[in-house]
C-alpha cells in the first residue's frame, strides 16, 4: 500500500508539472485553405474539452459526455469518481462539507430518481460547495446533474449491455435504454434498465469491553449475498412547447427492487461466563416499489430573460419485506434452535408545489424567490413471529413489533439577490426561511408520541474579485440544515443476529450548519481554504443494550464538530492527453458529553485524486483513475485510509454508433471501509468490504438522425424524498 501510494503521488506531482509546454502549446493552422464552389470549407481543429472547470464562486463542473465518464454503469458510480466527491455507505458526500443533495437541471430530486438517470443523457455535473438560498436548505452541499437538451426534430436513442464480473460478488448485468422523440412542438422521452444478478457487502466487527469485571469480546461477522431478482427503473415523459419562451411538461418514474438471497451473520463471544456462538441465516424476500409523477410549467416572462417556473409532484414508496430467519446458537456445547419471520409493510406518500421567479434587472443584476410546501405521510407496520421448529406454529414476538406513524409538513420562502460593484467586485446575498411541523407516534418500547413545530432561517453571503486577469477570488457563507431520513426516526427493528439490531431513534434532530470558505483562482490552479460549524451532527454508534451482550447499531446525535479543509487543484488538457488532479487536506474535531465516547487524538486526513485520459487518434482511448483518502482522527472515531485505482479503454466504431468499453475498477480492492470507536466503555472496530474490485465490458449502440436531445423536463425540489431512503 505504502508502494502504491508513494507511486501515486509521483504521478500527481508529475501530473502537476510536466508537459507544460504541451499544455499552453497552440494548434498550427493551415495557410492555406482549399476553396471550391465559392465556399469556404469549415476547418476544425480538435482538442479534448478538459474534464473539469473551476469556477470563480469555487463551484466545479466536470464534463461528461463523450468522456470516459460517461462509460458508468450507474449514477452512483459515475460521482465516486467525480473529484471531492466521496460515495461510500449509501452517503454521497462533497469533501470538506458533507452530505451532498441531488438537483437535477436546477431542481432538487429523491435518490431513487436520481438512480434512474441515464447517464447517457448526462451533460455535466456541477458540484455547488456554496450554494444559494434558491437551493433547499437540506444537506451542506448540492451536487446538480445538467442534462443535454436541444429543439430540434428527431429521434435519438441507445441501447447499452453491460456485464460486470467480480471474483468478490460474482456476475451481473446491466441493460440500458433511453429514447427521445421530436416533432414540431410536442417531444417524448423514456428509459429503462434492469439489472441481474449478484451482488456483496462484507461486514466485520469487533465490540470488546476490556474491564475485567464486565469482560466481554464479540467477532461478528456479517456478509450479505444479494441477489438481484428484478432492479430495475423505468420513466417517460411527454413536453409540449408553447413557443421559445415557454413550456409545459409532465413525466411518469419509477424504480422497483425485487431483493434476494442470503445475509449470514456469525457471531462469536466470550466473556466471564463462557463461550458461545451463533449463526444466523436470514432467506430475503424485500420488494420495493418507487414511483413519482411530475408536471411542470416554465416560461421565460420579458425580453431580459426573466423567469418562471411552476410545479408539483407525488412521489409514492411501497416497501414489503418478507424475512425468514434460521439461528443456531451453541452456549456451553449446548445447541438451540430457532425460526424468526419479520414482516414489514412501509408506505411514504409525498405531495409537493413550488414555484420560483427569476427577475432579471439588468445584465449584472437579478432577484430571485420562490416559495415551495411539502406534505409528507409515513407508514410502517413491523410484525415478528418467532418459533421453535421450522414450520410450527409462529407466536408474535411483542418486544421486536411495532407500528409507526410519521407526519410531516414544511412550508418555506426564500429571496437571493445578486449584482456588482463596478467591473471587479460582484456579490450575491439572500435567505431562505422554513417552518417544520410534525406528529410522530410509535409503538416500539411501548407508545411513544412527539409533536412539535420549529422555525429555521438560513442566511448566505457570496463575494466575488477579479483582481487581474490571472487571478480571482471568492469570499461566502452559507448556512444548511439536514433534517432525519424518515426511516431514521422509526424505531422498527431490523435484525441481524440475537445481539445485534439496528433501529432508528425518534429522538434525532436536525443537524444545523455554517459554513465559511475562501478561494481563488490563479491561471490554472483553484485553491480553497474553508471552516465548518456543526450543531448536533448527525452520527451513528454501537450502543449497549438491555441485555449484557446486545448491542444497537443506532443514529444519534452528537454535540458539535469543528472541520477546516483546504484544497488545491491542477488541470489541463491537449489533443492526446487530458488530466485533472486535486490535493486537499481536512482537520475535523468531534465533540460530546452524552454518550461516553472515549476522546482521542486530532490528525489530519489528506486526500489524492488524478484522472487521465489518453487519446490516441482513431485508435482508442485509455482511462487511468486513481484516488486516496487517508487515514482520520476527530476525537471520537478513527477511521483507515482508502484508495482506487481504475483502468479503462474505449473504441468507437461505425462512426461513433458503436462503442465498445473494457474497464477494471479498483484493481487492489483498496476501497474498504474501517474505523474504530470507544463508546461506553466498548471498543467498537469495524472493516466494511464492498463489490467494488471488478471487470466490466460495456457495448454500447446509438441510432437516430438528431444529434441532441430535446426533452426539457425539470423536476420539483424534493428533500423530503431524499430522507425517504
């Protein structure tokens, strides 16, 4: 590992430096061009667009179409591989901010919509560290995917199979459909995808209490086999076009994932007693059923491009799981066992308006508001039957049911106004307000009601400074909240072996953030330094039970955390060769006085990332990725550090309908995710290993006679969706 990572950063210093001269060297243009008919012959010089550009506010847009970028199999794959961005434990997050929430072209949308993107209608990506109050105040930071969109008549589509084989997981495939048709003023849009077969997660963990009286050690070992029956995501959408200035449109999405297979849990403990052991085989059946309705209106309202945008959507989450649960225990060579069945039904019903208007005064000057409601109904009901032999009568198990009831109303207003002083200085400021109400009722350790109303207002500052030509500078504030995921806040149990559960906690609340930055950008470099203020974050722990060995694996909320981060980046591009690369380095300390968290030490955690692209005309291209995220200290965890290493090759054929893509995705299997924790006097290590060490070949055929795309469907902001998950 030490080899690889010296390795890597001699790549990236050599990344940073070398070709230089290549780098600001210009194309030769012919002094001669050929004229006939009277025509002047267009002459085109081709160079690679570069993979990513810096913005002066200290946003980054990353290029994907017709980069290897776009050869990803999923949304989700394609952002791990996004520069400062992190994607790991269902998580996305933006390096030195955290979470990060999901726009699709400039309106927020659920995970499970943004799964079921194409990527082949991927234009670029846009990830806002400072964003504006026109965003919603949900998460700290907004990654927002841009869509290609065009008007002319038409049809494009493309067909991609993907098989993807892993020596870690096994087999899968992935096939890929999108289609859009236009003419005159009417345009349609679908996809599909499915994918089959198999996926794993790797879970093992240690929980040792070292005090002689209360000595107790457990080796738990969790390893999910999926098996993926029917995931699959689907959608369509129909637009009519008023005029240029505006349009109507309404789309259908959805998502359904049809889980099997097997979770085995082994765990082994010893204590002042004896030793025991249990094995527990749980048989999964879980289906879910996702689906969203949208109908949208924006018009361009006066000659200085004002504008308006109208919409609402309902999403709908129907969730069944049907677990059958096989546990032998062997205590004192004595064996025992029993049969478990836990059956959940969870529905989320989600209505939502907005509306949002952009005036624009002049060309340096524009005020935007909007206002937007949401009602949000959750549902759960969790029946555990328990038996002594396989297909014996099952007796409801009262500690492990319960029933839970969610809702939620969130009404919010915001304005964002933003000019310039002069020719060097523009600045933008603006505030959003929200009022949250809810009623939550549970029947988990006996009946449990909240109530209550809260108001939040959330100020941003954004300062702009063309000192020179070669040299910009940005200034900002922004203040954010993330409110609970649904299923956070519901205490049903899911169960993993007699000693282990994980439940939510209706207790959470909502995790408050300020955050600061400074940047600039001279010539080709970016440089950033910034300092984040948590309240209440957001976290999770390994907690002591009733019982002497049970432990809960539960989110809760910890009392503060301090975080400064700085980041440099270097990019350039030529007609052969196009590479991106960052060095950044964070500094977080957590604090808390409730939970009994060992403290520890504060280490800095670096962090690594290139992407290169080789270009070898009318041959091939050659894609060489690598990143690494060092070791993090923050006073009440520790976490190891994590690498990948990616390798790709792409060939166009039958002028670019055919692609063809071979690429081996974290070729060590570095990308493991470990730490180690002190909580109530347990010492908690853990070691997450996921599917992420595999080979891929992708064809990939594209038809039509419109070289771009047309449907301009937007979607309604919806934080309230990305909780749903």
């Amino acid at each position: 590992m030490r080899f690889l990572v010296s390795v890597f950063i001699y790549t990236y210093c050599f990344l940073f430096y070398a070709l230089e001269i290549n780098a600001q060297s210009k194309p030769t243009i012919p002094e001669k061009i050929t004229n006939q008919n009277n025509e002047l012959k267009e002459v085109v010089i081709k160079k690679q667009a570069s993979l990513v550009k810096y913005v002066a506010n200290g946003t980054l847009d990353v290029n994907v179409a017709n980069t290897l970028l776009s050869t990803s199999s999923s949304v989700n794959e394609l952002l791990g591989r996004v520069p400062n961005v992190i994607v790991a434990e269902g998580q996305i997050s933006v390096l030195g901010r955290g979470e990060a929430i999901i726009y699709l072209n400039g309106i927020l949308i659920n995970y499970e919509r943004f799964a079921a993107i194409p990527v082949s209608q991927i234009l670029k990506i846009e990830v806002i560290s400072n964003p504006s109050s026109k965003y919603d105040a949900e998460g700290k930071a907004v990654i927002n995917i841009i869509t290609k969109k065009n008007i002319e008549n038409g049809m494009l589509g493309s067909v991609s199979q993907q098989v993807t084989v892993s020596e870690f997981a096994g087999t899968s495939t992935n096939t890929l459909l999108d289609f859009n048709y236009t003419k005159g003023k009417f345009s349609f849009i679908t996809n599909y995808g499915l994918q089959l077969g198999k996926g794993r997660e790797l879970l093992y963990t240690t929980r040792t209490r070292p005090n002689p009286e209360d000595y107790m050690r457990s080796e738990l070992t969790t390893d999910w086999k999926r098996q993926f029956n029917n995931y699959s995501n689907f959608g369509f959408g129909l637009q009519y076009t008023f005029s240029e200035k505006n349009y109507i449109s309404l789309a259908y999405s959805g998502n359904i994932e049809d889980l099997g297979g097997v979770v085995e849990s082994r765990n082994s403990i010893s204590n002042n007693v004896g030793n025991s052991f249990y094995a527990t085989d749980i048989a999964k059946n879980d289906v879910l059923l996702n689906q969203f309705i949208n109908l949208n209106y924006n018009a361009i309202t006066d000659s200085k491009g004002s504008s308006l945008f109208i919409g609402t959507q309902y999403s709908n989450y129907n969730g069944t799981i049907k677990d059958f649960i096989d546990e032998n225990s062997l205590v004192d060579e004595r064996n025992a066992e029993k049969y478990l069945k836990n059956n959940v039904d969870n529905t989320i019903n989600i209505i939502s308006i907005q509306a949002d208007y952009s005036k624009k005064i002049n060309e340096n000057t524009k005020l935007e508001t909007g206002a937007k409601f949401s009602n949000a109904k959750v549902q759960s009901g969790t029946d555990f039957l328990i038996s002594d032999t396989e297909n014996g009568g099952f007796e409801p198990d009262d500690q492990l049911s319960s029933d839970f009831k969610y809702v939620e109303k969130i009404s919010a207003v915001y304005f964002n106004y933003g000019s310039s002083l002069g020719k060097k200085f523009n600045f933008s400021f603006g505030a959003r307000g929200e009022w949250t109400s809810y009623n939550l009722y549970t029947t988990a350790n006996g009946i449990q009601e909240f109530k209550k109303s809260y108001g939040n207002f959330f100020p941003n500052v954004l300062l702009n400074m063309d000192v020179s030509d070669d040299l910009k500078a940005h200034i900002s504030y922004v203040s954010r909240i993330t409110r609970p995921r649904y299923q956070g806040l519901n205490p049903y149990v899911i169960y993993q072996d007699p000693f282990t559960t994980i439940e939510g906690n209706p207790n959470l609340l909502p995790e408050k953030v300020h955050a600061f930055e400074i940047g600039a950008m001279y010539k080709k470099f970016d440089f950033k330094i910034g300092y984040t203020y948590k309240i209440d974050p957001i976290s999770g722990a390994a907690l002591r039970g009733d019982t002497p060995n049970s432990y809960i694996l539960r989110s809760l909320n910890i009392e503060k955390e301090h975080t400064f981060f700085t980041s440099l980046s270097r990019s350039f591009a030529n007609k052969w060769w196009n590479s991106t690369n960052t060095i950044s380095m964070n500094l977080s300390k957590s604090i808390d006085n409730f939970y009994e968290y060992a403290l520890g030490p504060v280490k800095p955690q670096i962090y690594l990332y290139s992407n290169n692209t080789f270009t070898i005309p009318n041959l091939f291209k050659v894609q060489l990725l690598a990143w690494y995220l060092g070791d993090k200290s923050y006073g009440l965890r520790s976490e190891n550090s994590r690498s990948t290493v990616t390798v790709g090759i792409e060939r166009n054929f039958f002028k670019e309908t055919l692609k063809l893509n071979f690429t081996a995705n974290d070729i060590f299997h570095d990308f493991i995710v470990s730490g180690n924790y002190d909580v109530g006097q347990t010492e908690i290590y853990y070691h997450r290993t996921y599917t992420t060490n595999y080979f891929k070949l992708i064809a990939t055929y594209s038809f039509g006679n419109s070289k771009k795309q047309a449907f301009k469907k937007t979607e309604i902001e919806q934080s309230e969706n990305n909780r749903a998950r």
